[in-house]
C-alpha cells in the first residue's frame, strides 16, 4: 500500500483544499504517530521524524479542511495526546507531562537517584488557527516550542512551589495561518530564532475547485488509512538504518544545498538537513521499513525542495521593510487576476495604507527591480513574475513523484 497515494485517493472529491496542505498534515501526522520509538542515530544525539509545520495561504485556501481530516484519522488510530484548542505556556507544559506514564502531570521533587527514563511525553499540536491556539507576540511560548522541536532529554519544568520532570519530550506541530495572520503572531524579531528555524512553511494557493456537495468517505478506504496509521505506530519501531546509496545521497544533498534563495530563511537553512533527515524517516515508515533507501531520499528531498521554492511567498513581505503589509496587498491582488492591474486599479487595495499614489509607485518600482512583478508590454498594468516548478531540477529532485495539481503549481 502507497499511503500517500491512498490518502490522496480518500480525499479526493470531498475537499477543495490544495493537495500540498493534504501531503504535509499527513507527513506531520505520520511524525507525530512515530514520537520517540524510530529515530536515527546523529552523532552523540539523535534525529527524531517529529516536524512543526504550517500551512500558510490566504483565506479560503480550506487549510481548515486540510488539517482537521488528517487529525480525525490520527485520533481514529489510538493516538489521543493532541493539544488543546487554546492554551498557555504552562498548561501546555501540565498536558505534556500528563501524556507520559512517568510525568503524570504532578510535580515532582527531584531525587538525586531518581532516574525518568521510559515512556516519552509526546504531544500533537493540531492548530488549523494557529493565533487562537498560542496568542498573538507570544515569544516565551515560541521560544518554549523552540527548544521542545530536537530536545533528546528531560525537560524539568521549575515552578512556584517545586519541580517537574516532563520524560523526553517530543513535539509535533500542525498548524494553519495566513500570511497577514502569521506577521501579527510574530514579531519581526523571530526571524533568525529558535522557533522560527524549525518551522516549515507550506504555501497553497486556492485550487479553483468548487464542491458544493462534498462525497461521503469511502468507508472501506477510510478504515484501511486508519488501519494503516496504527500499524505504523505499533510497528515502526527502533534505530533507522541508512542504505549505501541512501547515505552518499544524504551526504552529496549536505555539502551541495546552497540554501532558500531569501535571507529570512538564513537560520532555516542551517538545520535543512535535520529536516531531510526527519521527512526520509516518516516516508520509511509510510513503507512500514525502518530502512531509508534512495528512494525515501530522492521523494523527500523532491517535496522539500518544492516547498522551500515557496516558502518566501508563504512569509510574504513580513520582516523586509516598513511597507511590508502594503506590499503583501499588492502582490495578492496580483496573484488574483490574469488582467494586468494599473496603478490605479492597485490603489484601491492600498488607498488607506499610503499617502499618495507616488509612494504606490515606488513600492511597484522596487517589486519590479525584485524580479517579482513585472511591466505587461503594451500595457499600463503589472503581473505577477513566475517560474514553472516542474522547471526547477537538481541531483536527488524528481518533481514527477508529485502529483500532477502540485507540478502545475507556479511560484
């Protein structure tokens, strides 16, 4: 059975959501199923398929949809840690150690000859809102998810009035945003710090399909998924092995990335490959081995490499100028239409942001020289510049392994 290939299938015509939400909840999904029990040996630690990924699109884009299927099914296997619709950073903490045997949610006076190792305390963070879940500017909680996303020891939570020990945590983050949403979660500041490195950005754009009455579920499908989610639970157990070719292609991908090509993601670049390593784990498991060949290699770094091309329009123009809202406006009103938009016809957009329609044609002037508008040819109006992903190749990228809705995709 080819998970993905099957999840698709379920999906299929009951959803409007775009294929690369679907693709991602289920990877985070199968990561957070996985927790602590299959992992790979990275030199005096270790690389767990544990991912804090979140979907970013404009409103309508159905990542709702996207992230609360996979959950449902995720729950229907047996796995029930999943975090609150809203919470603090200390209840967040609370309903971690509460999921481990060990943790149990009471605080604990450390012993020195007290010895917490056994069952992980492992949570799902499944936030299709992700600022009702966390707050808006809430960093102490970002910094928390930071230091929780590789953490391969206890985490010893002090409080007022003693101590508690969380058992190896692991944390798994599934969460939905919108670009105007994602700038007043965070403040510009994040970028370049923990929590910020970790996360991956999925960009969608909306499918253009319309479903007025969505198919019911396949129910036969629906309990094989299911089925199969458990089985990778209770089966995918223990130490990863890497294949020769699977190695010499994870080492030629290490020494040759040259990173997105976007200054913001300067710090995500820096644990790209823990990333990789952590996708080729979750598809090993997806094939129920605890091998990871050339082949979990090439799909992996393939779906990587896809979403990374995107993952500036995902961030938009959040942390670039103090125009950064303005702009994001105008290149959305841009990616809405084939029709070349004038000047005039953008200022409707942005009329209550600028002062003038000169400070509007400056903001187009440097989109221009940024190569991500340009000039229509006999016309007075702007479009927006892409490039065809299928176009965009490399050693160990096989952009055939996507779907054909996701190579149709331009960025």
């Amino acid at each position: 059975m080819n998970f993905f290939d099957k999840y698709f299938e379920y999906i299929r015509g009951s959803t409007e959501a775009p294929i690369v939400y679907h693709r991602w909840s289920a990877i985070t999904a199968i990561g957070a199923l996985l927790e602590k029990n299959y992992y790979l040996p990275h030199g005096h630690s270790q690389i767990n398929p544990n991912l804090y990924a979140m979907l970013i699109g404009n409103p309508g884009t159905r990542k709702s949809s996207a992230i609360k299927l996979i959950t449902t099914l995720v729950k229907e296997s047996g796995y029930n840690n999943i975090a609150a619709d809203k919470t603090t950073k200390e209840k967040f903490l609370e309903d971690l150690a509460s999921s481990s045997k060990l943790g149990n949610g009471f605080e604990s006076f450390l012993d020195s000859d007290l010895d917490f190792n056994g069952d992980p305390a492992s949570v799902l963070i499944s936030a299709d809102e992700f600022n009702e879940f966390a707050g808006a500017g809430n960093l102490e909680f970002y910094a928390l998810l930071g230091s929780l996303w590789d953490k391969n020891s206890d985490y010893l939570y002090k409080t007022k009035t003693g101590e508690t020990i969380i058992p190896s945590p692991v944390i798994s983050l599934l969460g939905g945003n919108t670009p105007v949403g994602f700038a007043a979660a965070f403040p510009t500041e994040i970028i370049g710090q923990g929590f910020f490195s970790r996360l991956i950005l999925i960009y969608g754009e909306p499918t253009g399909v319309k479903i007025a009455f969505p198919k019911e579920p396949d129910l036969k499908l629906k309990t094989a998924i299911v089925n199969y989610l458990t089985t990778i639970r209770t089966n995918v157990k223990g130490k990863a092995t890497l294949t020769v070719e699977a190695q010499e292609a994870l080492e030629y991908i290490y020494e040759n990335y040259t990173g997105v090509l976007d200054p913001r993601f300067e710090s995500y670049t820096n644990r790209r490959f823990n990333q990789l390593i952590k996708l080729c784990l979750i598809h090993s498991a997806a094939r129920l081995s605890t091998t990871i060949d050339i082949e979990d290699v090439v799909v992996s770094n393939t779906i990587l490499s896809y979403t990374e091309n995107s993952m500036p329009k995902a961030l938009g123009e959040f942390g670039k100028s103090k125009n950064s809202d303005v702009m994001h406006k105008v290149m959305v009103a841009l990616d809405a239409t084939n029709t070349p938009l004038s000047i005039k016809d953008l200022w409707s957009f942005v009329a209550n942001d600028l002062d003038s329609l000169a400070d509007l044609a400056g903001i187009i002037r440097n989109l221009v020289e940024a190569d991500k508008v340009q000039k229509v040819s006999d016309s007075s109006g702007f479009l927006p510049k892409k490039r065809a992903q299928a176009s965009i190749n490399g050693k160990f990228i096989d952009f055939t392994l996507l779907t054909s809705e996701e190579q149709s995709i331009t960025i």
